[in-house]
C-alpha cells in the first residue's frame, strides 16, 4: 500500500514513480491525486453475506418442503412454487450479484488505476440494487411472476433493473475505464465489459411484455418462440452472470491471492473471446425434444460441446496459476477456495456440455441431474469463488486480521462436505427418476405406471440433500460470524491510501510493431509484402485491446450477432411453421386459470411438453406440437417434473378430482409430495379484471369477438357450469360464504380441462388440419363441447406439424 | 416477396454457418495471440499484481 501522501519528486524513491519512468517525460504533465473507493467494496461484501445467508437458508426451506409437503399447510405464501423462485433469485441476483459487484469495483478501480467514476452512481446501484431484492423477496411469495426462469419479476421491477443496471453500474463501469490510468486493459476488464453488454441485451428482449396491471404483464412472445427466448436468457444468464464476472474475479484474485502472475495470458485472450462467442448460441439445449425446430436445437447442442474447451481452458489457466504456490494452498483457506471453485466450475462445464448431447439430455432432462448439475456450479463454483474472494477482502476493506483464519478453514470444509453431501444424492436421484420414467418391460408397457412412484423411491435422497443443504448453510453461518467479528475490529477511521499520478495521454500511440521489421526492411520484396507482415503482427489488435469504446462494440457485436442468426429464424417459426387449425384462443375463464397456474409457480413442478419418445407418449399421451402453444403468453413447458407433465391434462380427471386434489392433495393420491392450495377454494375470482387479460391477449393474437366487450358474463357463465360438475358429482354448492362458482380454483379447473385437449378436437369449417394461420377463434361456451380425450388416444391425423 | 425469400431459406444450414463464423474468429484470435511477444504478455499479465500506478504505460 502506498503511503497517505507521496512524493511528487521522481528522483524521491519514495515517492509514486517506479522504475521506469522518467522525470522528463512527467515534468510537462499534470498530476493528479486520486484514491480508490473501497466504501463501496465493503458495502457490497456485507450485502452479499447477508443475502447468501438468506439465499441458502431459502434453499434449505424449499428442500424441506419437498420431504414435508405440509410443513406449511394454509399460507400460501410459502409453498414449494412460490418459494423456489424467491430461493434461486436470492442465489442469483442478491447473493452472486452483490458478490460480483463487490469483486468489479474492489478490482477494476485498481486494474484502471482510478476511482471509480461517480460515488454517486456507486451508491446509487448499491441501494437501488438492495430495493430490487426486497422488491423480488416481497412479490415472488405473493405470487406475483412472469413465470420465466430466472426472470420472474414483473414489468416494473424489470425496469428498475434495467435503470440499475445499465443506468447506474454500466455507465459508472464504462466512464472509469475511460477515465482509466492503465492503458491496457486487463482480460478480467473484458470478461466485465462481456457481463454488462450482455446482461443488458438479454434482459431487455426476454423482458418484452404488455403490462394489464401494475403487477401483471403477458410476454409478447407465445409458445416455441417464448420458449426459446427464455432459454437464451435462461441459460445466459448462467453465462454471463454466473460465469463470465467470476472469471473476471478468477482472473484478478487468484493471481492476487498467489501473489503471482496469471499462468498464461495469451490462453486468457482466448478463453475469453471463446467463450463470447460461442455461450450465447448454446440456450437451445435446455429444449431437446421439445416443440423447438431441430435446426435450433442441433445448434444448441453443437455449440454447447464445443464450450468445453475453453471452459477448460479456463480452468487450467486458474489452477496452473498456483504453479510453484501449492504449498501456499495448505495454510491458506482463500486459496483453498479458489482451487475447490476453480476444480467445480471444470467439472460443470464438462458436465453441462455433456448435458447438452442429446442423448443424455433425452435421460437426464426434467429429473434432479439438473438441479445437481445446478448446485454443483452455483454452490461449488459461485459460492467456493465468492467466499475466497470475501475472506481476501476482509482484512483489506476492514483494515485488520481476519479473526479466524481457523474459522474460515472450518467453513471450508463444512461447505465441501455439505456440496458433496448435497449434489450426490441428487445425481443418483436424477438418474433413478430418468430410468424409472423409460423403464418399459418386454410387453411394452412401463414398468412404472404411476408417476408418483418414481417421487417416493427418491424421496431418501431428498432427505441426504438436507442434511447437506443444513451443512453449507451452516458454513455461510461460520462466515456470518467471522465477518462480524473482523468488523468488531476495524480501526476506528480507515486509511485511505492516495496515489499521485497523470492521466492517460487522450490518444495511444502504440502500436506493436509500428513500423516494418528489420529482418525484411531492406529486402527487395513488395512492398505490399512488407505491409501484409506488419499487419500481421496484430499491432492494431493490440491498440483494440486498449480501447474501451471499440472493444465493448466489438464484444456486442460477437453476441448480438450471434443471437439474431437464431432468434430471426425463431421468430419466422409463426409463418414456416403450419399451426393447427383445431387450437383456439382460451376462454376469458380460462385466461383466468392460466394466470393462477402462473401465479402459483405451478411450472416449478409441473411441465407441459411430452417429448416425442415412446415412454412419454405411453404415460401422458400424443407428444407436443410446435402449433399448440401460439397463444401461450407465457409458454408454460417447465423445466423439471416433481409431479407429471400436464401437456395432455384436459379431460383425464374429473372437476371434481381436481378440486379435491387443491384441496388436499394426499386425498386423491396418498403420496403425493404437492402442497395444499386450499386457499384457491377460498379466494373468490374477481370477473370484472377478466376483461383487461382478454385485451391483452387480443392485442397478442388471439382472435376473440364478443369476449372482448362481454368477458365477465361469459366467464361467469363457464365456471357456473365447472361448479355445478363439481357439485353434481358430490363437491360443495359453496365454502363458507364463497359460492364455488366464485372461487380461484373454478377458474384453474377450467384451464386444466382445456390443456392439451384442442388438436383432439374436430375442425368445423375446414376438414384440412393446416392453415396459414389461426382460424377465428370460436370459444366453446359450454365445457361439455371440449372433447374428453384420455391418454394415448390421440389421432395421428390430428398432428398437423408432424 | 420478402416473406417468400425468408419461407425458402433452409434453416437447417444455421449450425454449418454459425460454425464456420467461430472457426474464422478464434483462428483469428490465435494468431493475435501468437504474435503477442512474450514481454507484454508479461506485462500484461502482472497488471493485478500491483496497485500502484507503473510507467512506462503505454506498452
């Protein structure tokens, strides 16, 4: 650290000149004084401490919820598809986010050699990024989501990001290299520059929505084309949230931590620039089999193999930088850290790729390999990389020891073990669930029918994921502790270090090698020749490296290039693809429903795609069509299946099984792991908001007539019908003082009956099943005109797109 | 017209495309980073390594 106040005399050794440079090439500039804002670093390193414990406990109360369903019977607030969300938001944007905040500006202020550019802006993201945490921790168990993975808040929060983000961090980012003192800007700079770009790109076009309430929006996107634009965000966001900024923190702070350079810069350059240009093509994998075209998904899967190599560059270049300090890695808990994140973040990036053949996805996709493939990255290479980062920063943002080195070498363990403890089971649970799901005997049928069986003989497992899920809580505890200890002895006034140097010169006027090498300068060659070789040396790549502007554009360029040679054909599906002419826009009702099933996080347990495999067709029936989800705002396919894919829900139960099965699940089916949503039999439905969905769903495509002006009767009229169903086959006329025609859960049996049910249904006016379009939407206006179609009874004449 | 250009494209060659792009970016930036010499990769890589601002800077 540099003295409060150094020397401006050059030959004063110590003073703030080093080596190399000379007096007179100073004299004639203006020097100027500056410090770094480490305020900031410390309010960022406190966040995320405070969000991981909230994150990880969380997590631990969503893991429980799965081993005991009804630890919260009747809040609705706290059940599994509300809470899971709220757990991965915390993980992601609260405790990774403020992680990487605090890494950007502890490092970029020193890798520029300035302060960062406004305090103000500082602050402002800090808190601005707090209140969309409180925001997200106060809607997400209200149930108010966009159901989009990783992307549920509403429309307003979203801008609040989008101001943050960009407004706030991006610019004060972007104006501090600018206004930098290092030419060069270091690679941990770039993979920074990569994170802001491209967090901004993809949030503000998966964000796109037509907002009907303060609180409530519908995606402009239906169906493969929301799909698929989740799925860029969705799997980017790993890319360039979780990935490309801990890089950039790798990249600083094991060097730092090794007090040794970084193993090889040039393997740096090109892990960087590979993995911008080839992560953003990967998001289609998360679709295999689904209703997504091959062409996308095969490009998916292409690319996301080909990730493995720099990925693994990456991780050579981290764990090679130790070369010569193993010894250090014994003694010291922050290297242990960074060679445990480092060592899991090669392991799931082998894993993911190989994820992505598809394979192994047809295996492993919708089961728990996921969720451990999840955890092993977020908890191995997130959490193990953000906790060596924080124990490095704390006796240097507190200005004293750490109080126990011993503590933090226990929270190391206890982490290891509770990860390992944690992603194990889960690995066995998800190959157990993807076997039991294909298991067919030498009939042909499957071995295990029933959908819950394949839940309860992993439900021990879930019980092991607890208990490590309790171990790496208890960790974060540990470093809770240590932390508040360190603060306890902080000097009363920090130091605050300030350095004296000059600007940049406004232009560079390196290049490497400027002129014509001597070995050909007088050789009689072209001079073509000789140009070609001087460019060649990449001298003007070198001068890009330097240019904060030009390489941000160029960084845009790689990815937004990259996402348009996949969304434009994407979104030309509408038009290249035939729809079907049977599937109509919902019913006002039905809308209705649907937002409920969004509301309530159903999708978190519950996907609606079958894949085109015959283990599937045989358990729920004819696979998903592309043209069955164009009026889908959102798509609802899902991700996982704690319970059974409801692609082909619509007429296999009764109203009334389904109202007893909201009401108490375990009623219906003794092992079933799915809370109560009693309270949708005790919530009445507010017709009149009906009118603003059908709007918003008109406005998106949907062809309705007298919906439009008369929505509420003719949804009353609908869930009069479901009602008395219901109470003919014995439900309650009424609960309490709520009729149950008024009821939420009316309006969700209504979408549930309809689910799957329109490509059964026979076209009147035309006998051909493809058109160029949607026909008129006729809604039925009485639910007996939706066919019953059980599973497997599907018509193969019916698959228009086929 | 636009709309038939756009139906009469196959898709299918999106992944040959996209390959072929990647493969000229990254054998360009190989050799930008053979041609990188030694010393500013040296340079360069132990820019972490201090705080304090070092001259000459515009190596």
């Amino acid at each position: 650290m540099a003295t409060a106040e150094t020397s401006l005399d050059p030959s004063d050794p110590s003073g703030p000149f080093e080596s190399g440079q000379t007096s007179a090439g100073r004299a004639s500039e203006h020097i100027e004084s500056f410090s770094y804002d480490d305020d900031i670093s410390r309010k960022f390193a406190v966040a995320t401490i405070v969000w991981g414990l909230i994150a990880t406990i969380a997590g631990l109360v969503v893991a429980l919820l799965l081993v005991l369903p009804k630890a919260f019977v009747g809040l609705e607030w706290l059940t599994f598809g509300r809470l899971r969300p709220l757990h991965t938001n915390a993980a992601i944007f609260a405790f990774a986010g403020n992680g990487i905040f605090a890494a950007i500006y502890y490092s970029t202020q020193r890798l520029c050699k300035a302060r960062m550019w406004s305090d103000v802006l500082s602050r402002l993201h800090f808190w601005g990024w707090q209140l969309i945490i409180v925001a997200a921790a106060v809607t997400l168990p209200l149930g108010i989501t966009q159901s989009r993975e990783y992307a549920e808040l509403e429309w307003p929060i979203d801008l609040a990001i989008a101001v943050v983000w960009l407004g706030f961090f991006g610019v004060n980012f972007f104006m501090t290299l600018i206004k930098r003192r290092e030419r060069h800007l270091y690679v941990a700079l770039w993979f920074y520059i990569a994170t802001i770009v491209t967090v901004t790109v993809l949030h503000v076009f998966n964000n796109l929505v037509v907002p009907i309430a303060a609180f409530k929006s519908y995606s402009v996107y239906a169906g493969v084309q929301d799909a698929f634009m989740q799925w860029w965000y969705g799997h980017n966001a790993v890319a360039f949230f979780l990935t490309t900024p801990f890089l950039g923190l790798m990249y600083y702070f094991l060097p730092k931590a090794a007090n040794r350079p970084v193993f090889s810069y040039k393997l740096s350059i090109l892990h960087f620039w590979s993995l911008v240009f080839i992560y953003i093509w990967a998001g289609p994998h998360h679709l295999h089999y689904t209703a997504l075209p091959e062409w996308a998904s095969s490009l998916g899967m292409l690319f996301s193999v080909m990730l493995w190599m720099p990925s693994w560059g990456g991780m050579i270049n981290g764990l090679l930088t130790l070369r010569g300090a193993w010894q250090k890695v014994a003694v010291d808990p922050v290297l242990k850290f960074f060679v445990v994140g480092v060592t899991f973040y090669g392991m799931s990036t082998f894993e993911g790729p190989m994820l992505s053949v598809k394979s192994v996805n047809a295996l492993s996709h919708y089961t728990d390999w996921t969720i451990a493939h999840v955890h092993s990255g977020a908890l191995g290479w997130n959490g193990m990389m953000t906790f060596g980062m924080l124990y490095w920063l704390a006796p240097r943002l507190f200005q004293t020891k750490l109080w126990s080195v011993k503590a933090a070498t226990l929270h190391f363990w206890i982490s290891t073990i509770g990860i390992l403890m944690y992603i194990v089971p889960i690995y066995i649970a998800g190959l157990t669930q993807g076997l039991m799901w294909r298991a067919m005997d030498e009939t042909g049928q499957l071995v295990y029918p029933d959908f819950v069986e394949t839940i309860s003989s992993i439900a021990p497992m879930w019980w092991l994921r607890v208990v490590g899920g309790a171990l790496f809580v208890a960790g974060v505890v540990l470093m809770v502790v240590n932390y508040f200890m360190t603060w306890l002895s902080r000097p009363s006034t920090y130091e605050v270090p300030v350095y004296q140097a000059p600007r940049l010169a406004k232009q560079a006027d390196y290049r490497e090698p400027a002129e014509v090498s001597e070995a050909i300068k007088d050789a009689p060659m072209l001079e073509a020749a000789k140009k070609l070789d001087t460019w060649s040396r990449m001298g003007w790549h070198r001068r890009w490296e330097r240019l904060p502007v030009r390489f941000t554009i160029l960084v845009t360029l790689a990815v937004v290039i990259a996402s348009l040679f996949e969304i434009i054909p994407t979104f030309l599906i509408r038009s290249n693809v035939p729809t079907i002419a049977t599937v109509q826009p919902y019913t006002p009702l039905e809308l209705a429903g649907r937002d409920i099933f969004v509301s309530e996080g159903c999708y978190n347990c519950h996907s609606q795609m079958i894949r085109p495999m015959v283990a599937e067709t045989k358990r729920y029936g004819e696979y998903s069509k592309p043209g069955e989800f164009v009026y889908d705002h959102p798509f609802q396919w899902g991700s996982r299946r704690i319970g059974p894919d409801l692609a082909r829900e619509g007429g296999k139960q009764s109203n009334l099984w389904h109202w007893l099965h909201l009401e108490d699940p375990q009623s219906v089916n003794e092992a079933s792991v799915m809370p109560s949503y009693v309270h949708l039999l005790d919530t009445a439905i507010d017709f009149d908001k009906i009118t603003d969905r059908v709007w918003a769903a008109h406005m998106l495509g949907a062809q309705y007539d007298e919906e439009l002006t008369n929505a509420p009767e003719i949804a009353r009229k609908q869930a009069e019908l479901v009602a008395a169903d219901i109470v003919s086959q014995g439900g309650p006329i009424k609960r309490g003082e709520l009729m149950t025609y008024d009821t939420q859960a009316v309006a969700l049996i209504a979408y549930l009956q309809r689910i799957g049910t329109d490509i059964f249904a026979t076209p009147e006016a035309d006998d051909s099943a493809e058109t160029d379009g949607p026909a008129p939407g006729e809604v039925p206006e009485d639910v007996d005109a939706i066919p019953e179609v059980a599973a497997g009874q599907a018509d193969p004449q019916s698959d228009a797109t086929g | 017209m636009l709309k038939d250009v756009i139906r009469s494209v196959d898709y299918s060659d999106c992944a040959e495309i996209a390959l072929a792009m990647f493969v000229v970016a990254f054998a360009m930036m190989v050799f930008a980073v053979l041609r990188l010499s030694r010393k500013s990769a040296d340079r360069f890589a132990s820019i972490p390594l201090s705080d304090q601002v070092k001259d000459p800077r515009d190596e």
